[in-house]
C-alpha cells in the first residue's frame, strides 16, 4: 500500500492514522517540540554548543540555555537542509518532491 501511495501519500495517511489534523502542514506538535527541546537541551548541558535533529518534522532553530537546537525540514513534501561555512549557517527549504 505504501508503495502505491509514494512518499507524499503514505506520509498523510500515517499521519492523519496518528492523528494529525492537517498533516501537509508541516507543523509538529507542541508535544513533539518538547521532546526534542528537552532531548537537545540535555546534550548542550553535557557540552554540546549546537545540536541538529534530522527528521524532525518541521524545520526551526530554537535557541537554548547555553546552546542552539537546529531541527531540519522533513523529507516529504517541502524538502529542507543546513547549509554550514566558517562562523555561520543558514537553515535552507524549498525544494518540493
């Protein structure tokens, strides 16, 4: 089934399965933000100064205590990446596919 639906099509049907309301939105839940604040926020507390999540089902930079959370757009739909140099970055989206 999920072959025949591609990449696009499985995505909202797992996600409306799982309850999103409106799952080409590109949002992610308040939950779901939490999770991976707290999750980064424990690294940076350990020494890390930037932590970047694949996968994280909208795209962002949140700054923490001590450090920065970078979340890449996902893979479906709006496609996103991190573009780094010397001194900076820049979180990049807009390839469709």
């Amino acid at each position: 089934l999920m072959r025949l639906l591609g990449p696009d099509g499985a995505h909202r049907l797992l996600a409306k399965l799982a309850g999103d309301p409106d799952p080409g939105a590109g949002r992610a839940s308040d939950v779901l933000l939490r999770q991976q604040r707290a999750y980064a926020q424990a690294r940076i507390d350990r020494g890390a100064e930037v932590v970047v999540m694949g996968h994280a089902h909208t795209g962002g930079v949140d700054a923490l205590k001590g450090g920065v959370l970078i979340r890449l757009h996902p893979w479906v739909g709006e496609r996103g990446w991190l573009e780094l140099w010397p001194g900076g970055y820049a979180l990049r989206r807009g390839i469709k596919g």
